[in-house]
C-alpha cells in the first residue's frame, strides 16, 4: 500500500492516518503533531541540592557538587531498592515528574508512533527455522505477545511443538527478561531445553532446563547465573557461568542435565576478565573462553573426555587475542599475533594447539578486518570487514574456491548463522540495511548459487520509497569517518531536513545501519536518520578502535562532533536541527559532543550515559572498572587522569547554551549507576543558559537493559522520538 507522501512531507501525518483511515484520522493525527510542537511554558524544574566536595589528586582539584547523589552503599541497594537513601529517591521522583510534565503535550504523538510501529511489525509470519538432527526449530513473536515462543517441528514432517512460551511465562510477572548473552537453546540430542532469565531486573539470571520427554523441569532452577550455558555434545551436561557478588563473571561450573552436583571447572581470579561459553562447529570441544579488551585466553575440554579439567590452548599473554574453530584434525586460529591488527587466520593441529604450533593460513591484510568465522565439514567461512561493510568469504577445505557475498545497498549488515549444519555446503546468513528488511539466505560455498530463505514482512511499506547512502567525514587529522544515512527518496539534502544521529564507539562494537520500523517513522515525516562510525568501533578495522584508547578517547567525541558539522555543510540538514543519540558507553561521545559543539544540536538523548568517567574509574566497587581500565585509561596514572578529566562529560560541562536533553537511568543498574544520569542532568541544568529543558528520567524497576517487553522497547522509541521532533520545532526555544 503507498503511502500519501504529500501529507508525510508536512511532518504532520502518520502512515496509519493516510493508509484508509479517513480524514477524522488524518485531523487526530495533525492535532497530535501540532501539540507536540507547539511552545508551553516549562514547568519549574526541580532544584538540586548542592554539598560541595573537594576532591585533589594528581595536583588537580575538582569540586563535586552532586557526589551525594551516589548512595554510598549502592550495591547493597540493588537488592534492596527500597532502602535507598529518602532524599535520594525523593529527587529521582521528582526529576521523574518533571520530565512527564515536560513531555506530556507529545503524548498523543507517542501513542501514534506506537501504533505505527506495531502496525509495520504486526506479521504472524515467523523467519526460517534452523535444521538440527531430525528436528526444524524456530522462535516467532506472535501478535500482542510481549516475549517469543520457541518451536519445532519434525524435519520429515509433522506438527509442531512448542518447547516453551515466554509470553505465557512472563504474564502477571512485574520484570521477565531473555538472557542477550546466550539465548534460549536445545541441547544436541534434541532432549533439553535451557534458558536464562532475569526477573528482578538487576541482571542476575536464573537457568532454567526443561526435560523435552517429561514436559518437567531436569532439575531445579540455578540462581545467580551470568546468563551465559552451554550443553555438552553429548547432551549430558550443561555448563554454565555464576555471576558472584560483585556481579562478576567468576566460575563455571558442570552439572549433569538430569540433576545432581555442580563440579567447578573455572575459577577466574583476574576482575579485568569475562567468561563466554560455547561449542566448536563440529562439536568436538566445549571452549571456555577467557578474554578483556587487550588479551584472550582459551580452555579446551574435549568431547571424548568431558569430566576433564579444561585445558589451557595458549596462556593469556598482554597483547595477543585470538579465537578459535574446531575444522577436521586442526583449528582455525583468528589472531592479532605478530602485529596482525586486523587479524590473520592460522593452522594449529587439536593434538599440539599452542602458539609454537601454529602455522600461517589466511595471511594479515591491513584494511581487511576478520571478524566472524564458521567452520564447515568441507568449506570454511568468515567475515572481512572491507570499506566499512562486511563481506562473507568463503573457502573450500583446500583454501581455494574463494567466493564472496555483499549487501545490497550502500550501508548494510551481514550477519554468519553460527549454528549452521557443520555437514552442509550451504553457509546460512542474514543481510538487512536501513531501507531492507531482515533476510535470510543460503548461499551454496561450493557452486556460489545464493537462495532466499525468508524476508521480514512489513506493513505499510514499500522499499523503493527509501534511499540508503554512505558518506564520510574529513576529521582535522586526516581520516575519513563512514556516516550511514536513510532518509525518504522525497526528502531531499537542502540544509532543511531535521537529522536523527546515532554514534556509540567503544568497546570496538561495530554499530549496524540495521532495519529498523521505528527509524521509518521518523523518514516518513521528512527526518534524516544517520549513524555515525567513528572511531572506537572497528568499521574500519581494529586500528578504529585501538586508537581511541585511553589517552585517545577524545577522538571518539571529535569524529561524532566532524559527521554532525559534514552533514551539515552537505546540506543534509543543518545547524541546530540535529537530535544526538547514545547508549551507555556512548554516554562520552553524545555528553562530550554537546561540550563541544553544542550549536550544532537541537536535542540530545543519553540512554543510561557513561558521563562521570573520572570519578567512576576511581570506584572500586563498581565491577566493571578493572576490566575498563585498557579502554578509558587508569586515573591511578597522572597523564591517564589528567587525559580522563579532559574528555568526561561530567568533567568539562562549561556555561554555555545547551540543546535540550533527556538522559534515562535504570535504579537496578550495577554497570552504569543511577547518579550518573542524575549528576550530569543537575550539573547541564546549573550551566546551561538556553533555557531548554534538562530531564532526567529514571526507571525505578530496572537495569541498564531497562524494561524487558516488546511494546516497552516500541514505547521507549516512541518517547525518545517525540522528544527530537519535539525539540526540533523551538518549541522550547
């Protein structure tokens, strides 16, 4: 069905009120826009009190106004919300208040854009489901529901099963989240059926087995897990990973799947490290892998000998990362050894797998970036990441036969299926960009014959109606950083268009110009939506990321403030009509950028923003500051501190007139605390001299993933995207 883009041009109509709905409709729809973006006077925000706390060190001496914002205890209050300090919580209500006071004439326009992105996304279709043994399995969101379904159906044909509904399960329940790190899995034999799941919303998961024959749990469900498992290959045992006290990734432990005593098998001392879990391609070895931002290490326990001790492949060596897949007698060794920045891969046989062992493969080629990889029986696969984009090569077991797939348009994703038969010629992969829904496809490694599995449906849509562009931003020291951009093919680049911009850069993430129903909303009406790549991710290879590393990490700030000012001078939109966008982490580049280049933004939205760098990286009771000290440098250095007190957000707020703001916090949050957002809000509030508001709004019942539903995440998109529309219109001037 097309869409009106006459009325979508107005920014006023929404894809439901021209879809048939009638003109009653379409006025209901102008009414919403025009409350959003008319001019109301700010309500009085809350005063925050000020306790003045001298702080020196390193000769430098800083004042903190807003330290007692931090409970001194909080890590005990994350089990125990409710005896957070009165003053404290009485200040997270009232800048709770003030924030829906500010918000509420976008109210009609956020259950708008909910409609529409539930209308888009409300297909009962369900994607590809994934062979394994004699059994198809696939999960669907069904219509309403807030958590998926997990199925299968027989691979000769049959009904299907459900394994387990987490929407049925969730129901009535006040918090119920599926673990990200590892999700809901069968165990290899097809018998069990395992999940982690966090109810509290603090991030402590409880697995859970369920014995497939019996229709009744294996054993009883293990608390305080880090939600990360894995199954033996041969179905008896599970492994699974304990978060301690600290919330720290510490031991991982064994347990047969039919119940009784847990065996530890790791016990990690080092607080800088984290713990995954996995099964090689061709199940011959469980891998516990151990790694941080500068280094890995690897524990084999073999399949024909599961109750063994792991055994270290190569010790943990400062500097030296790799990875590994299990490919007939030998592994495939993805590493950045002997300089290999982007990584090289390399031969080492399963009987000697130790560094001395292994031999040169797929050499290092700067520019190309190995990213993921899969073995095959008789093919190999893998990820290059080459001009910002990712490629899936393929090789025969000979190294030959090379054969490549790209996307489709300028800007994309490409994504390699991980539990694909090991004895099939076919590499399963997805592939998505900002204007192409998610898809599925095989491609045959041995003849190059790629088939469509299955596209997302979505209503309301038609493709050729959006263009997908890649640019680049000169930066002052010479690089060019890659911009992803959608925008409607009717809005055109003449310095008027309001621009959504996302940017994150840490951690060397590579953030993914993916398919996004909400992001359409905000094409529809005439926006611009943008990522920008900069450096602290590894679009461009692991040099991206390494160069911003402590001392460095200004230029994470700078490249995001360069893609703002380019689009701009290209005439994507301009000054002033920009809405910034980060996460966590990303805190530094959107609260550095507003420092900077405040001009240049019209909003600015922090979702539970790392911006108190200096005094967080000097907390020891937070369990994430040994681990990140590689990444925002040590404050225990003096040029490390001062580089620190340089960058941070929090540090180098200046008075000036600054865009409107809303930053979020979670109260259950263990990685980036509460007060972050709360001390950040109050000190941009006491500077700034726009006159634009300020918020901060905290979810009192939630982590740093924040609410756990299928429409909370639709809502949270509709709230961030009424407040830039909203900021936008100089309605609050």
């Amino acid at each position: 069905m097309k869409i009106d883009r006459r009325a979508l041009l107005v920014g006023s109509a929404s894809l439901l009120a021209w879809s048939g709905t009638g003109i009653a409709a379409a006025a209901a729809t102008m009414d919403a826009l025009a409350r959003a973006t008319a001019p109301v006077k700010l309500p009085p925000a809350p005063i925050t009190a000020r306790h003045p706390v001298r702080i020196e060190r390193w000769g430098m001496v800083r004042t903190d106004d807003y330290q007692w914002l931090r409970d001194p205890d909080w890590f005990t209050k994350l089990l125990h919300p409710d005896s957070l300090d009165r003053a404290i919580r009485a200040h997270l209500d009232a800048e709770n208040a003030y924030c829906a006071a500010v918000m509420l004439p976008t109210d009609a326009l956020q259950a708008e854009l909910v409609a529409e992105m539930q209308a888009r996304s409300s297909s009962t279709e369900a994607p590809p489901p994934e062979p394994d043994g004699a059994w198809l399995y696939w999960s669907e969101l069904r219509p309403g529901a807030q958590q998926p379904v997990y199925l299968r159906r027989p691979r000769a044909g049959g009904p299907a099963e459900v394994l387990f509904d987490f929407d049925t399960a969730a129901g009535g329940r006040k918090y119920y989240r599926l673990s990200s790190l590892k999700g809901p899995a069968h165990s290899p034999d097809g018998r069990y059926f395992a999940w982690t799941v966090d109810e509290r919303g603090d991030e402590h998961f409880t697995l859970h087995v369920l014995d497939l024959a019996t229709r009744q749990p294996a054993f009883p469900p293990i608390e305080d897990c880090f939600g990360e498992f894995v199954f033996s290959p041969d179905s008896h045992w599970i492994f699974w990973l304990l978060r301690d006290e600290h919330s720290r990734p510490t031991k991982v432990f064994r347990r047969p799947v039919t119940g009784g005593a847990d065996v530890l098998v790791h016990d990690e001392h080092d607080p800088a490290f984290f713990i995954a879990l996995s099964r090689t391609a061709a199940n011959g070895y469980v891998l516990i892998s151990i790694e941080n931002e500068t280094s890995s290490e690897i524990r084999l326990i073999r399949a024909g000998d599961i109750t063994a001790m792991p055994v270290v492949m190569e010790p943990r060596t400062p500097g030296l990362r790799y990875a590994i897949d299990e490919w007939g007698d030998r592994f495939v060794v993805r590493t950045n050894a002997d300089g290999a920045l982007d990584n090289k891969l390399m031969l080492a046989p399963t009987a000697t797998p130790g560094r001395a062992c292994w031999r040169a493969w797929i050499p290092y080629r700067p520019g190309r970036y190995i990213d993921e990889m899969r073995a095959f029986r008789d093919h190999f696969a893998r990820i290059e990441w080459i001009d910002a984009n990712p490629v899936l090569v393929t090789v025969d077991a000979k190294g030959s036969g090379e054969r490549q797939v790209r996307g489709d348009d300028a800007a994309y994703v490409l994504t390699l299926d991980q539990d694909a038969d090991y004895d099939s010629s076919l590499a399963r992969f997805s592939s998505q960009s900002p204007r192409r829904p998610l898809t599925w496809e095989t491609v045959d490694m041995a003849t190059g014959v790629r088939r469509v599995l299955w596209q997302q449906p979505v209503a309301y849509f038609d493709m050729a109606d959006y263009v997908v562009e890649q640019l680049e931003a000169p930066t002052a020291d010479g690089v060019r950083v890659p911009i992803s951009l959608l925008r409607h093919r009717g809005t055109a680049a003449n310095g008027k268009a309001p621009l959504f911009l996302y940017g994150y850069g840490s951690y060397g993430y590579s953030l993914p110009p993916e398919f996004s129903a909400p992001d359409l909303s905000l094409a529809d009406r005439g926006w611009m939506v943008a990522i920008a790549h900069v450096r602290g991710g590894s679009e461009r290879g692991q040099g991206w990321f390494t160069q911003t590393l402590t001392t460095h990490k200004r230029l994470t700030i700078t490249d995001f403030v360069d893609c703002a000012a380019h689009l701009v001078e290209t005439g994507y939109t301009a000054k002033g009509r920009i809405v910034g966008h980060s996460f966590s982490a990303g805190g530094i580049l959107i609260g550095g950028a507003i420092n900077l280049r405040p001009d240049l933004f019209a909003g600015a939205i922090g979702q539970v923003p790392f911006v108190d760098v200096l005094n967080t990286m000097q907390d020891d009771s937070n369990p994430l500051v040994k681990s990140a000290l590689p990444l925002w440098g040590d404050p225990a250095d003096p040029a490390m501190f001062r580089a620190i007190a340089g960058y941070a957000p929090y540090e180098t707020i200046r008075r000036q007139p600054y865009p409107a703001v809303l930053a979020t916090a979670g109260l259950l949050d263990d990685r980036v605390g509460y007060w972050e957002a709360a001390k950040w809000v109050a000190r941009l509030r006491e500077n700034s001299t726009s006159g634009r508001p300020v918020m901060l709004l905290t979810n009192m019942h939630a982590g740093h993933q924040g609410d756990a539903g299928e429409d909370d995440l639709l809502r949270q998109h509709a709230l961030f995207h009424a407040f830039a529309i909203r900021a936008v219109s100089h309605a609050w001037g």
